[in-house]
C-alpha cells in the first residue's frame, strides 16, 4: 500500500478513534468522557467515509454526535452540576467489562483471520459512489420496508412512552 | 482535457504525495468539471482563503452594522466616532479584546474551559464550505465553480456540523462551574435540540421538488440552487412558504439570537453560558455568533432565496463578469437578510421559556410536517403543478396551526387557586398551556 495523503488520513481518524476511545474508559470525569466519546463518534464518523458510506457518516454525526451524546451531557448537567462528580466503578462492573471486550475483540480477531483478502477503498481508484440515492431506494422500495416500518413504530411507541412518563400528573 | 491531465497524474502520481485519487474527496465523488489537479488545488485554496477571510470581515462589518442599524431603530447615533461613520469600531474593540488580560478563573474545569469558544467558532466557519457563492467563474480556459466543495451530501453535512455548535455553548456552560452559565447551557441546548428537529425537517419539501440533471445528487446546495432557475417566483420560499418561515425561526432559535436568546437573557443569567468568560475567549462566542448569523443567512439564501439567481442578472457579461455579478447578486441577499436578523431583534421581544417550547414543538414542527406530507402529495396527484404546491402548503399549514391553537385553547388545564400555593400554580399551569 503506498503513501497517499488518504492514508494518513485514514490512520489520523483511526488514532484519533481509537485514543479519544481510550480516554472514555479512562478518566474519572463524566464530562470529560463524554467530551471523549465525541471525538470518538466523530472518528468513527471520520471511518465510514472511508468505507464510502457518506450517508452514514453524515447521519452519525446527526444522531450520536449532535443529538444522544447532547442529551447525555444534559442528562448529566441536569443531575449535578459540580464539577468534582466522579465516576465510581464497582469490580463487578469492570469485570463484566472485561469479559464482553474480549469476546469482542475475539470476534473481530475472528473476521480478521477469516478474509481472504483485504482491499482498501480509498486506495483501489474507484470513484466513491454516492449512497444516499441507493439507500433511500432500497428502504422504500420494498426490500427493507417493513424492518423500516418496524423501527419507526418502535421509535414512535418509545416517543409517546418517554412523554407520557415525563407528564405531570393532571389534578382532578 | 481530463483524460490528458489522468495520464499525466497516472505516469507519475504513484510515487507522489498528492497521488491521483488522494483528492478526490473522500464524501463522494467530487465534481472536478475538468479541472486538472494543480488547478483544483489552486484554486481551491485561493477560495478557501477569500471565503474565510470575508467571513471574518464579514463579523467585523455585522457588529458595526448592528450597532450603527441599532441605533437608528432607537433613534441614536451609534459607534460613529473611530474612522468615517465608526467603521473602525469593530477593529479598536478587536484590539482591546486581544490586549486585556486572559482571565482564567480558579474554580473552573480548565481543559474544556478552554476549548469551549472553539468548539462553538469552528462549526460556524466548517459550514460556508460548502454553500455555493455564486455561479462559476473562467479564468485561463477552465471553469471554476464558486463553492469551496461541492459534495453529495451538502445539507446534511450542513445539519451535522450545525448540530456540533450546541457543544461549545454546553461545554462553556458547564466548565465555568458558575449557575447562572449552567442554566444558560442547559436552557440552549434544549432550545437547540428543539429546533433542529424544525431544521431539518423544513427542508425535505425542498429536496423532493429539486430537479437535478444525471448524476447530480439532490442534496447538494448547487444543485438545489441550481435548479430554482432565475425567476422569483420558482424560488422555494414562495412554493414552501410555510416551511421557508419555520426554517428561519429555527435558524434565529438555532443562532441564540433575540427573540431566542433565552440562554444569554442578561436580565436574568449574567450573560448565560458565557458568564465566566473575558477578553478573546469572550470576543471568540461573540465572533462565532455573528458567523453563525452569516453562514445561516447564506443557507437559507441558497435553499430558499434562488442563491446566485436574479432575473437572469447573472448571466450578463464575459465569463468573468458574469461570476463576479453571481457573487454580487450572493453577497446582496445575505446582507438583506443579515438586515432582517438586526430588525428582527428590535422588533420582537424574548420568548418566556415555555413559550419558546410551545412554539418549536406544538407549531413549528407540525407546520413543518405537514408541509413534507402537502407537497409529496400534490407533486404525485398534480403531476408538480408548483402554484397548486405553493397555495397547498399554505393552507395546510393554516389548518394545522388553527387546529394545533384549538385543541391548546380547549385543554387549558383548570386554574387551581389554593391560597397558600397560588404563585406556584400560576406558574405551572402557565408552563403546560
């Protein structure tokens, strides 16, 4: 694989991932590590583009980065607003922690060494092919329309469930 | 002219830094329009440097517009005393900002006390790469495109990376360790997060009824300016009416600026998130708030307004007037509409909180969806008949703001009058109506 600024790209997004990932389980401070998972969402963000999933990417950076983690951190602002709060990890949790890591990384380590042969899309001089066309195509053209269907009434149910929840209670 | 130039890149690119294909953006194909690539590079780079250098005058000239506009709304004067008319006001008040001391307090988080203004002005200036400025321009026999980059996916990029700004205004709120920044943080992002929702979902009937050509993808700003042609009256604002007017509250909402910016209300938060800070780092919030009004205007210049287009204006001249006429005619309407930001903020007062809630989700949101369901509809039914679209969206939207106002008149929870508790339930019963 020769260098092209692409690579460097690449292993920029993979580091910055993979560091700001590190961090996340690392500190103490449950801001900082939401601030970390940020970063980390939008290198995966940064990822995706490489697998020429644009539409992805985009919508990552929507939903995890612009709307979850936001809610998170206002979930968090909302509890307490000190900045010494600290994240207090039980051995129970770091153990169950560890067992589901390594089951992950075995997994992975198990696709890895069951591919015959790795090809880079950045690198193979395709041009990238826009997604957002083809996405929307196969959702609602039939192939994937009822899962479609399916996520969007469960959305729905988990909407009105979080408003009738948050309701106050209407006096008589 | 492409062919040749891929040989030349082919023959001697592998071994190149700048190999063929490193540049081809990563977010899809990018629409080179046979440019060779030193030209694409250069005159890449020489937009990039133009644009980011008018966005940055472009704050100096607003905080002089709006004080001097300002002023004579109130019937004033205004800066007018650095230069002719105060024009040099924005850069003394620069300089003082850059010379006063950097106040970091004792009791803040310091890292993302540090990084907050950043993470609020990088966003601003990441937007405008990929608004188009204007037609295109011909200099030495190639066609350059006014947009910095034109990818596929322009208006979720836009949605994304607008969606960023919220973190520097949370952040800064939360490291200044200070409560009346944590209710300015906490009351702007959830007014942020209200209004995205509006955001985006205003400009889906715009995408359906954007014609592109082959190969041409809908959600790219050129294309979408592209293709509301020359005349007034095929600009999305008049066929989305109701959703070009909640896409601009959502955008004053999504700026913090009156009657939105319940997160800086000086009368009651200090100054919001950005109570803590001084000198540059404030000068920095202060900065990326301009440029978001900038970079807004010229989104909704582009999506709504016809971007470069005026009655065929911009087709008049040799190929290099012509573009320079496009991004004159570009320029002219966001400065309109950077005016009606300034006019705006002295002609309404600020929303109580719920108010501001009520208005996001029970009004602007359905206006929003009804005006996707409208036009989807009448685009299939009508064969894209756009006047019957235009009055169609109109009257559903009226009919949903009528019907969404009744059904509020109508379950106004019953005043409950307990003489011990009155003032706390005044205040509740105004929080849920």
């Amino acid at each position: 694989m020769e260098f092209t600024l692409k690579t460097l790209i690449f292993y920029g997004f993979a580091l910055l991932t993979v560091a700001s990932g590190i961090v996340v389980v690392t500190v103490r401070n449950i801001v900082h590590a939401a601030f970390s998972l940020m970063v980390t969402l939008f290198g995966v963000a940064g990822l995706y583009v490489f697998l020429q999933a644009d539409f992805l990417a985009a919508t990552q950076v929507i939903v995890y980065v612009g709307g979850i983690l936001v809610l998170i951190l206002f979930g968090v602002m909302m509890t307490s607003g000190r900045l010494e709060m600290r994240i207090h990890i039980e051995r129970g949790q770091l153990l169950l922690g560890a067992v589901v890591a390594i089951a992950l990384l075995m997994l992975l380590l198990a696709v890895i060494a069951n591919t015959p042969q790795w090809k880079n899309v950045a690198d193979d001089g395709t041009q990238l092919q826009p997604t957002t066309e083809s996405i929307g195509t196969l959702i609602l053209n039939g192939q994937f329309l009822l899962p479609f269907e399916v996520v969007s009434v469960l959305l729905l149910v988990a909407l009105i469930g979080a408003a009738l929840i948050s309701r106050k209670e209407v006096r008589e | 002219m492409m062919a040749a130039c891929d040989n030349v890149a082919s023959g001697s690119g592998k071994t190149m830094f700048f190999a063929e294909g490193a540049l081809s953006n990563p977010l899809g194909p990018y629409r080179r329009m046979g440019l060779p690539l030193n030209v694409l590079l250069l005159s890449s780079i020489v937009k990039i440097l133009i644009i980011a250098h008018l966005l940055l005058i472009g704050v100096m000239a607003m905080i002089w517009a709006e004080r001097r506009i300002s002023g004579w709304m109130q019937d004033r004067l205004g800066p007018n005393r650095v230069g002719f008319q105060g024009l040099l006001q924005p850069i003394a008040d620069g300089i003082k900002f850059l010379l006063k001391e950097d106040l970091i307090p004792n009791h803040v988080d310091k890292p993302l006390y540090v990084l907050a203004p950043a993470m609020l002005l990088i966003p601003a200036m990441l937007t405008i790469a990929v608004v188009p400025f204007g037609g295109s321009i011909e200099i030495a026999g190639h066609t350059i495109p006014l947009q910095i980059a034109d990818i596929n996916i322009g208006i979720l990029y836009i949605l994304a990376i607008t969606s960023l700004g919220v973190y520097g205004v949370v952040l800064g709120a939360w490291a200044s360790n200070n409560k009346y920044s944590l209710l300015g943080g906490l009351r702007s992002s959830a007014q942020m997060i209200s209004y995205e929702l509006t955001l985006g979902l205003a400009i889906i009937g715009v995408l359906m009824l954007t014609v592109v050509e082959q190969g041409g993808s809908a959600l790219s700003l050129r294309e979408i300016a592209k293709s509301q042609g020359k005349n007034l009256w095929n600009w999305n604002f008049l066929i989305h009416f109701p959703a070009f007017l909640a896409f601009t509250t959502a955008m004053f909402a999504e700026t913090n600026r009156l009657p939105f910016d319940l997160a800086e209300a000086e009368q009651e938060l200090v100054a919001g998130y950005h109570t803590e800070y001084s000198s540059m780092k404030f000068a920095m919030f202060f900065m990326a708030e301009y440029m978001n009004m900038i970079v807004g205007s010229a989104v909704t210049v582009t999506l709504f307004l016809g971007g470069w287009h005026f009655f065929g204006l911009e087709n008049v001249g040799g190929p290099i007037l012509s573009g320079l006429i496009s991004f004159g005619i570009f320029f002219a309407k966001t400065a309109i509409f950077l005016f009606v930001f300034i006019w705006v903020r002295w002609t309404l007062p600020r929303f109580r909180y719920d108010q501001l809630m009520n208005l996001g989700w029970k009004f602007l949101l359905p206006v929003a969806l009804s005006s996707i369901v409208v036009t989807g509809f009448l685009w299939v039914t009508t064969d894209g008949n756009k006047l019957l679209i235009g009055i169609g969206n109109v009257v559903a939207a009226f009919i949903v703001i009528s019907v969404v106002g009744g059904l509020l008149v109508m379950n106004k929870p019953p005043e409950v009058s307990t003489p011990e508790i009155a003032g706390l339930d005044t205040l509740e019963s105004e929080g849920s109506s």
